[in-house]
C-alpha cells in the first residue's frame, strides 16, 4: 500500500493520509483536504468523506434575509433622525488594544474577563465590548477635530458574557456622541434624538419611558451611606462598584433581590449563591430607601433627592444638573409621560461621571417561564467627562446613547413593526419555455430599469415548484409566460401579495376576486405598466 502524493489547493499544499492500492484505482480527484472522490476502473464511484459537524459558536447567531432586512429598515430609520440632529458618521476598527479600551466592564483582573482577547506581538488585543471607548482612543488621537464631535456608529460588539434567552455574546449598538460640551442641553439634545427616533419606529408614546438619573446622585447616596468611592488613585473602590453593579439588577431581581446582594448574597435561579457586597442591613437600608424614593413627577423627584443628599456636595451637583434638564426637556416639549427622573437608573459601566439614562419599553411580554414583565431597557448612556483624559490627562466633556439593534428588533416584533415592506418583495420572473430565456431576460431587465426590484429564477422545475419558491421567497408578483402567452405576445401576473390577502380573509374572498383579481394575463406591452400599477396599492 502506497501514500497518495501531495497534492496543492488554492497555492496551498496539503498531503493527503490516504491509503490506496495503485492496481484497484484509476484517477484520484482532489477536491479539499476533506473531500476525495475515488474513480476505479470498473466505473464503481466510492465518495469517502471526513464530515465536519455544521455548529455556531455559543452566543452568537446566524441572520437571515427577513431578518437583516427588517434590522437594516430600522438603522436606516434611526440614522435619518440622527442625521437631522447633525450627527455624522465614523467607524472604527472591531479590534483594540485591551489597555486602549479600559477595564469598564469586566469583573474581573485578567484580560480575558468580560472581553475576547487574544496575545499578538507581545500586546493584548482584543474585539471592542462597545462603541465608547474606541471613540474616545480616537478623539485622543485626533485632537484637531472641531469641538463639539457630534457622531454617530453603528457596529457590532462583542461580551464573553453568559448567554441566555435574547442575550448573546455578539449584537450590534448604534451610537450617538457629542464630544467637548458640558452644557446640559448635549444630554438633552442625545435623549431627545433617542425618544424622536422611537416614535419614527411607530413605537407608541405610552410603549416606552426614557428613565434619567445621575451617577453624581448616586454617589451622593453612597456618600451619605458611609460607602468609600474612589482608591487612592482615584479609581472606582471595588466595593463602590459592586455597589453600583447590584443596584443596576433592580428591574430583573426587585428591591428584595437588590437588598440580598449588598448585603449577605443570594442565590440565583439556577441555585448557585451570588457572594453579596456584605455592607451591614443599615447602610444597604440607605441606599434601599433613595430606590424606593417617590417619582410621580421630576420635580417631585428632584424635591425627594435635594432632601435625601442635602450633605452631599457632589449629590447636590447632580441635582442642580438634572433640574436644568427638566427646564429643558420643558422647553423643548418632551413631557414627563416619556421622560422620567428614576432614581434606580445607575447604568452598569464605570466611566459615567453625571447624567445617566435608560429607554425603557413599558408594553408587557411573558418570559420564558410564561410570566409577565415589561419588555425592558432597549438603549442607555450617559456623561463620561473623565474617559478621553486617560489618554490625554485632560478632561474633556462627553455623552452619549446607545441603542442595542438586535433587542429593539425583538421589541418591534413584539409590536408586529417588522411587517415588510415594498422595497423588500421582488417581483420573479418565471421560466415556462427555456427556448425563450433571452424574452425573460428582457422581461426582468425592463422591470429592473424602471427600479423594480425583478428576480429571474434560476432553478429547475415546473409551475408548482416556481409559485413555492416565489411564496417562499417573499415575493410580491409573479410574471408567467409560457407558450400560449408567447403565441399571443401576453403575460399572465399573478399578485402574490393579494393571494396572501385573500387568503386570509376567507369570507371576503369573493368581494376580492371580483374587485381586484389576484391573477390578469395582459398584452405583453402592458408587463410594466400592469406592475407598477399592482404595486402601488402597497405603497403607504
């Protein structure tokens, strides 16, 4: 038995393991370093193959075309808001240098928490966990910019975190950033583009609540709870954070589930006990009251929190900033139905140094247990005045917005907003007589320079299998033409969108068949005109 010879793929060589018997084998075909096919002389194929098991990275998802298209429909909805706004866009790369983007989010001391990182050249590297840090690396960069930067981005990012029911380890954000203004009015004009770009999505007014608080606040409760904030270096203490952290848990554990993890821990729903920040019952009990501070209205809110931090100089800070936006928001029409002052809006970052906010979807859904809750947060940011001097050793003001696309377009299926639109449904093509492929060309080429979206079917099979795969397809017409069509110079449509329609309404089908028939055979110089006629009863 002899090995078979090395053999090259695609300018890379590879040698095959092989066994064979020279007097039994008449051809080797090599196809990849997994497939080879063996012809023997006496015409038998044998097809060996060393199968490779189709599987997707945990956390992380393939998208299909209804999909894509429905996430893409909503960017670009977004986008046109942020553009009226004056924000541009800027892309950044998806890899950093893992010192570049900071230790905001991990738990833990080693590169590899929180993030994916790899070891290149002596560096840590590794996929960016959101879009803020990377564009504060890149205002330190190019310092020459004009100030304010107001940008937008929109971007996959990547979380080693544990994934869950809608909860993966890659998603995309869509970020909007003023850089370089500390006026109140650049946190008021980013939530004020995040409610307007809500409604151009047709989301209700009474679907969703923009929540405000402020990390100053915050810090006040905790400075008025006897809790250290900063180390010595002026970075965030460990029991600060973990403080921070528990208390951005409140809308999945309660106040319940909140007290349990400042104080002695808990167990989560798995069973597994959650080690708490161990803070004595009278110092969580401080922060626990500032949660469950009344909020009928922000001036109320601002009135509870003026009185709770009286001794706190930073806390009153943050409540004068957050009395201005009030005045703002006032004055700009935003009412406190859609945005509201909330005390136990925290974020979960460590950069924010002032306002923070979250958008909150109110309408309810049932969870995997059957149980019912709101959607929940779909957006967050904040100010973060400090993140760009870690490079600089300047401050300079910022804040910010991000809307996480795949869980508001999971929301906008909860609302039946993803329903697709005309652009999206191509017209196909049939092929009855492949004799006449070059008239079906024409066909698709005139639909096509009169900016209709026309498919020709490029596959095999009769009438029934060509209508399956247009309805599987999406499609919003059919064209037919087979030899009695050609012999009279027509073309018979068939309105797939109508026949769905009909379909649908059962008791109405007649009134539909006899007002609007969902299939006319037309002269064939009527093709685009009968087309664009059939589509513009779609059209909003």
């Amino acid at each position: 038995m002899d090995r078979a010879p090395d053999c090259g793929s695609g300018g890379r060589g590879f040698k095959s393991r092989l066994q064979y018997d020279p007097s039994s084998v008449g051809i080797i075909i090599f196809i990849t370093p997994e497939l080879i096919i063996i012809i023997e002389d006496a015409g038998r194929k044998d097809l060996k193959l060393k199968k490779t098991k189709p599987r997707i990275v945990k956390g992380f998802r393939d998208s299909l075309w209804d999909e894509s298209l429905a996430r893409r429909r909503m960017i670009e909805k977004i986008q046109g808001v942020y553009e009226r706004y004056g924000f541009l866009p800027i892309e950044t790369p998806a890899l950093e240098y893992v010192d570049v983007l900071g230790k905001f989010l991990p738990d833990s001391d080693s590169p590899e928490g929180g993030i994916f990182s790899f070891e290149s050249e002596d560096e840590w590297i590794a996929l960016r966990y959101d879009l803020t840090a990377p564009l504060s690396r890149l205002i330190a960069q190019n310092q020459d910019l004009p100030k304010p930067f107001r940008r937008y981005q929109v971007g996959k990012v990547w979380r080693m975190e544990k994934p869950g029911p809608g909860r993966f380890r890659e998603f995309t954000q869509f970020d909007i950033d003023t850089v370089g203004s500390s006026s109140m009015l650049s946190d008021c004009e980013v939530c004020a583009a995040l409610v307007d770009s809500l409604l151009a999505l047709d989301i209700e007014k009474n679907d969703f609540e923009l929540r405000i608080n402020s990390r100053k606040i915050v810090n006040g409760v905790l400075e008025t709870a006897g809790i250290k904030l900063l180390n010595e270096d002026g970075t965030t203490s460990d029991v600060s954070a973990k403080v921070l952290r528990s208390i951005d848990k409140i809308d999945r554990l309660g106040i319940n589930g909140v007290f349990e993890l400042l104080t002695k821990g808990r167990k989560d729903s798995s069973g597994a006990f959650i080690k708490g920040v161990e803070l004595p019952d009278s110092k969580a009990n401080i922060i626990i009251s500032f949660l469950e501070s009344p909020r009928e209205s922000r001036s109320e809110v601002l009135k509870f929190l003026s009185n709770f931090i009286q001794k706190s100089e930073e806390g009153l800070s943050g409540v004068e900033e957050l009395t201005e936006m009030d005045s703002l928001f006032r004055m700009m029409g935003y009412d406190e139905e859609t945005i509201v002052f909330d005390p136990t809006v925290v974020r979960g970052m460590d950069y924010y140094t002032g306002p923070v906010f979250e958008a909150n979807l109110t309408f309810e859904i049932k969870d995997e247990k059957g149980r019912k809750k709101d959607f929940g947060s779909v957006a967050g940011g904040g100010r973060y005045d400090d993140l760009i001097a870690r490079f600089t050793g300047q401050k300079v003001p910022a804040t910010g917005i991000s809307i996480g696309i795949d869980r508001l377009l999971s929301a906008l299926s909860y609302l039946d907003k993803n329903s697709p639109i005309l652009e999206d449904a191509p017209v196909v093509v049939t092929v009855m007589d492949k004799d006449k492929i070059g008239e079906y060309i024409k066909m698709t080429k005139e639909l096509r320079a009169s900016n209709i979206a026309a498919e020709l079917y490029l596959g095999s099979g009769g009438f029934n299998k060509q209508m399956k795969y247009a309805d599987k397809r999406g499609a919003s017409i059919a064209v037919i033409a087979g030899s009695d069509e050609f012999e009279k110079d027509t073309v018979t449509i068939k309105d797939l969108m109508l026949g769905k329609e009909l379909s649908q309404n059962i008791q109405e089908r007649e009134k539909w068949l006899k007002e609007q028939p969902s299939q006319v055979t037309v002269p064939r110089a009527d093709l685009l005109k009968t087309v664009t006629e059939i589509l513009s009863r779609y059209r909003k």
